[in-house]
C-alpha cells in the first residue's frame, strides 16, 4: 500500500517507518520539521507541513490507500502547552488531516490515540477522547474504516533504565516496540479487511503483555519481595541488589481488541529481568544503558 503518514518524526513515526518500508509498503511522510533522512529514501515522498494550519495534505495524500495519523502533544506536554496548543495540533490537525484523506479518497485510518482517554477531563485525554470521536464520525459519514490504537505509557525513560524502563512495566509502562507492533498489526488488519460489518471500526489497547492474574498480586503490598519472587522466580535477589522499586501493587491490563487484530505483546516485567540478568553475567555497567528514542 501507499501510507501516508503524518509526524514522522516523531516517537511512534520513526519507529514505524522502517517496518512499513520492510513490509513492502510506499511511504509518504509529512512533518512540521525537515526529516534528517529524507535524501536516503528518494523514491518517498516528504511534505513539510503544519497540521495545525488547515493545509499541505491535500496533494501528497492523492493516491494513497491508507492514513497513519501520529501526530500529538502528550501528557508530558501539560506543563509546557496550553489548552489551546493541545487542540490546535490534537483536535484540529487531525480533523484537517481527515480531511485530506477524504478529499484524496483514502478509506483506511491508523490513528494513534492514548490510553489517557479514561481521563477524558484533563486537557490531554480530552482531546483523544474529541479525537476518537472525530475518527468515528469520519467511519459513520464517509465510510473510513479505521483501527484506534490506545498506547499505554511508552514516554522516553531517560537515563534510569532500571526504575523508568524496568519497574514501570509493572504498572502502566509498555514496551515502545509494543506500541509499533500493534500499528503494523493495524496496518495489516485494514490491508485485509473487505470492509464490511465490525471489521469496519475497532479500538485496540496497545499494551504490555500480562505476566500474572489479579489473585497472584493481591498481597503485594504486603510482601513485594516474596511476591516477585512467587510470581517471577529468581528475581528477588535482582530487584534487592539493584534497588528496583517495585513497593506498588501491579496492574493488571485489558488487552482491548488484540486479537481482532492479530497484536500480541512480547515484553513485560519478565523480560526486562531476563535481560539484566543477563547484562549481570556480562558485568555490563547499567548507568550506560540511555533511552533510544
């Protein structure tokens, strides 16, 4: 297919971009910045555009086949933007990008919500909860097929890889290549969808893959060391030596629509402990692990 994708500088656009060009699939990239690779792929096309302006979609969304919307001030954003920054690229670039799309007769969308919809009165959640409302009336109206993909907290961890990284995928944290997985997932689940009944609209949880039940949690706090321990064998000595916080009880995620698409989430606490077990036996020094992305 022929994507156009919007923030491809983004966290969630330059994640993707490689998969799509891997799967076989044409690119055309939109962004309000200049992309730093645009020469290395010139049989794509780039438009830089500002979303937020109601213009500069409209010719490069001509002949593509599906829309991956990305682009989004997130929670982390709060301090720094305003209401009004928050609509302006959230609610607003997305209706103009739908737009596009509908002019151009693109029938398929890949629209990158957030888990933050259930918090629908702060002014993040309440533009995804607009925006999902905004993709929905585009489904009922023009008949735009679409998958809604709700991340769940994959912000940039900095430089403590063992607490904002490791312990986080106990509670809310999911795996960035997660998130990408379940978009290439949506990608090829509009690819095949005919376009008929249920198929035409479904909202997916893109989250960490779940490790253990409610019932095996319940005296966490109580305990967490022998908890761990019960639920993850062999982790209590790492989790002490390391000083991982992990005093909270763990959640428990809906994997809301995963398998109407085919998603299934490879990481969880499990693997973040495998991995430094490893890195132990190679006496790797962890202050040196940096966020990728």
């Amino acid at each position: 297919m022929r994507i156009l994708l919007t923030g491809a500088g983004g966290n969630v656009g330059t994640g993707i971009a490689p998969r799509l060009r891997a799967a076989g699939h044409t690119l055309v990239r939109s962004d309000i910045n200049l992309l730093p690779d645009v020469g290395d792929h010139p049989d794509e096309v780039f438009v830089q555009c500002d979303l937020q302006a109601g213009f500069g979609l409209e010719s490069a969304a001509q002949g593509c086949d599906l829309l991956l919307h990305t682009p989004a001030w997130h929670g982390v954003h709060s301090r720094a933007k305003t209401e009004a920054d928050f609509w302006r690229l959230n609610v607003d670039g997305l209706f103009w990008a739908l737009q596009a799309a509908r002019t151009a007769g693109i029938q398929r969308l890949v629209f990158l919500s957030s888990m933050s919809w259930h918090g629908h009165y702060d002014k993040y959640g309440f533009t995804k909860r607009v925006g999902e409302e905004l993709v929905e009336y585009h489904r009922r109206n023009h008949g735009v097929r679409h998958v809604i993909v709700r991340p769940h907290d994959f912000t940039p961890w900095g430089d403590d890889w063992l607490n904002r990284y490791g312990a986080r995928l106990l509670y809310g944290g999911v795996d960035r290549e997660d998130v990408l997985d379940c978009i290439e997932a949506g990608v090829r689940h509009l690819e095949a969808d005919a376009g008929d009944g249920e198929a035409d609209g479904v909202v997916v949880n893109a989250v960490r893959r779940n490790a253990f039940t409610d019932d095996m949690t319940a005296a966490w706090e109580a305990d967490p060391l022998r908890c761990v321990e019960d639920v993850f064998p062999g982790s209590r000595e790492l989790v002490e030596r390391h000083s991982i916080d992990i005093s909270r009880r763990p959640s428990v995620v809906d994997p809301l629509g995963a398998e109407t698409i085919g998603y299934a989430p490879r990481h969880d606490f499990g693997t973040f402990l495998d991995r430094l077990r490893k890195l132990d036996a190679e006496d790797a020094d962890l202050g040196a692990i940096t966020c990728h992305y």
